[in-house]
C-alpha cells in the first residue's frame, strides 16, 4: 500500500520572532526611560532649548529627574544683556512637579 508522507514539525520561527521582538523593544523602552532620565540627557539636551529659547544662558549643577518629580540643585541663568546672573539659586533645590500644576489646570477649569 502507500505510505503517507511524514507529518511536518510545527513552525515556530513565527512564535520565535514575535517574542524576540517583543523582548527587544521591553529593553528598548527600559535603556530609553534611563537616559531620558540621566543628568547627560539634561545637559545635552533639554538645557540647550532652554537656553535658546529664553535667549539666556542656564546652567544646573545636579539634577535628577523622576516620573512624577524634577529637581534642579545650582540653577543659574545668565543673560547676555547683564553681567550678573538673573537668577541664582544654590544650597536648596528646585523641584518642579508637573502632575501638580496639570492638577490645579483641571481644577480651576
């Protein structure tokens, strides 16, 4: 009589590729959280915009940025127009919490 063919092993190549990417872009997401929330991302990035935007020079000492929380330690913000600093806050942070005034926003409106 005849023989039947042997059955063919499932493809799992499929599977293989969906969970490789899935896990490439968790890691993604992971390495990108930690350096948009780095002091070098700060510098790098955000300061310059600052800057440029208000035509002023600001620089910040330290800073450390979480979810729901900024703080700046030595903020300075120098103008081209004055020699002294326009602002200089050293010795207690500043801290900037964006949830609170959105908040506030949605409570008065």
């Amino acid at each position: 009589m005849g023989s039947s063919p042997p059955p063919r092993p499932p493809r799992r190549w499929p599977r293989r590729l969906a969970v490789g990417t899935f896990c490439g872009l968790f890691l993604f997401v992971i390495v990108a959280y930690f350096v948009a929330t780095s002091h070098f991302f700060l510098e790098s990035f955000i300061l310059p915009r600052v800057s440029e935007a208000n035509h002023a020079t600001v620089t910040v000492g330290d800073s450390s940025i979480s979810r729901f929380q900024v703080t700046l330690d030595d903020v300075k913000v120098k103008t081209t127009v004055m020699e002294d600093p326009l602002l200089y806050r050293e010795g207690n942070p500043c801290q900037l919490q964006p949830h609170r005034h959105l908040a506030r926003q949605h409570q008065r409106g």
